[in-house]
C-alpha cells in the first residue's frame, strides 16, 4: 500500500492503512474497512457484527461468522451483538465464514493465511482447515480427489506449515486415510504420522537442487500441485501390470 495514498487529515480514514503504519484512527470520520478483500466505506465508527456483515449482503447473519484479523496475524471471532469500534488501533481487515457446514461443523480458521493462499484454497471449491496444532500449523483440504488407481477416490490432504514460512520451503504431503495401490504394488518413503486425532500416512517427498524453493514465487498455490504430480509419478514409475478392477 502506498505510503502516500492515505492521510489521517482524510475525510474516509482507510483501516488498514492507518494499521501497517501504527495509527490510530481518528473520531468522527468515515472509515474504509475490507471485509472478504471487498472494501466498504462506513459513517460509523462502532459497528456490531451483525452490521459488518450486512454490508456484505450476506444474509441472514446468523448463517454466517465473523472474522477481526489484527496486525501481527491475530484472528478473533466477534458474535453478531459485539461492537467493533473502528477507531481501536491495530485492526487489519474481517473475513466471513459460512456456518451451513455439515452437521454444524465450522471449519477452523486458527491462523490467518497469505492472501494468496486462501485464494488458491478457495478456487479449490473443496472444504479446508486451517488449524494450529499445539503451535504446528496444519492445513487440511478435506474431499481432495486423488487419481484412479488408488485405494479410495478422494482423502483428506495435508500440509504442514513450516516455521518461517514464506521464506522457509514447504515440504512433503500428508494423508488420511492411508493411501495404497489397488493393484498391490509398494510405494516407497511413506510413514505414519498421527495428526490431529488421525493416522495421517506422511509422503516423504522433497524438492531437489534442480527445483529449489523459490520464496518470492512458492507458495500453497505451486506446492499442492507437486503432491498431484507425485500421485501420478506412481503410476509411471510401477507401471500397472493388469487391468486396474474398477
């Protein structure tokens, strides 16, 4: 965001921006708030949550929740009937997260993620987790269809967030349930790893000299297509002696 842009002398005060620069927000102002990477101009300076997400249209606001990231990477629920004072420095941005998940299931957002990354997950169209594990961050994407060949047509992948992350590589992939091939062939380097209540079978998969982390271009968004083509790799490696039965 450009230094310039913004002014505490503007008439819309921008949120975010006053946040990245260590400003507090003054009164009796319009604020611009991002809500969902949406940005919405408001003449209040205390908003309930149920207010903040009828600016969204999504409705009723009781099928949905509500998000306060601050700077730093904090994230915190706000129910419908809190107030958010727009003034209090420090807050970033809000999300929305659908409640009509199945049997009343939310899926956990415990950690905020680069915005491209939640913009790779979310092109998926499949459900996914973000969940910190006593201090490991895990994504899960639940439903990940798999190619033919294995055991079953769809798993739960993931992905173990490393410490440092972007700079720091993302490494291997995880699944659960364990995957084998239907025509009995081994596959190499897997190991248990128990996961979040689960026996997650870990893909030691790693990137080589010739294809090095690149920490201003990987990403979630270049690393989940790894774990296809390794999948695929399978096949091509153990080629399949006999018919696969269906």
């Amino acid at each position: 965001m450009e230094n310039l842009k913004f002014s505490l002398d503007d008439e819309v005060i921008d949120i975010e921006w006053c946040t990245l620069h260590d400003h507090t927000p003054p009164k009796g102002r319009k604020y611009r708030i991002i809500i969902d990477r949406e940005k919405y101009v408001v003449d209040k300076e205390c908003m309930t949550g149920r207010e903040i997400l009828m600016l969204t249209g999504k409705t009723p606001p009781d099928r949905f929740q509500l998000r306060q990231k601050f700077k730093g990477g904090k994230v915190v629920t706000i129910a419908n009937d809190q107030k958010v004072c727009l003034t209090e420095c420090g807050i970033e941005k809000f999300k929305t997260l659908p409640l009509d998940q199945t049997e009343g299931e939310v899926p956990r957002r415990d950690f905020t993620l680069l915005d491209e990354d939640e913009a790779f997950l979310e092109s998926l169209g499949l459900s996914w987790e973000a969940a910190n594990l006593g201090g490991a961050l895990w994504i899960f994407i639940h439903n990940y269809p798999l190619p033919n060949g294995y055991n079953v047509n769809e798993a739960i992948l993931g992905v173990r967030m490393s410490p440092g992350y972007p700079t720091a590589q993302l490494d291997m992939v995880y699944f659960f349930p364990a995957l084998c091939r239907k025509d009995g062939q081994p596959i190499g380097a897997l190991s248990l790893a128990h996961i979040d209540g689960k026996n997650f079978q870990q893909w030691s998969r790693h990137r080589t000299g010739a294809n090095p982390w690149r920490p201003d271009i990987d990403n979630l968004g270049t690393h989940i297509p790894l774990a296809d083509a390794w999948l695929q790799l399978e096949f091509e490696k153990r080629p399949v002696a006999h018919a696969i039965p269906a």
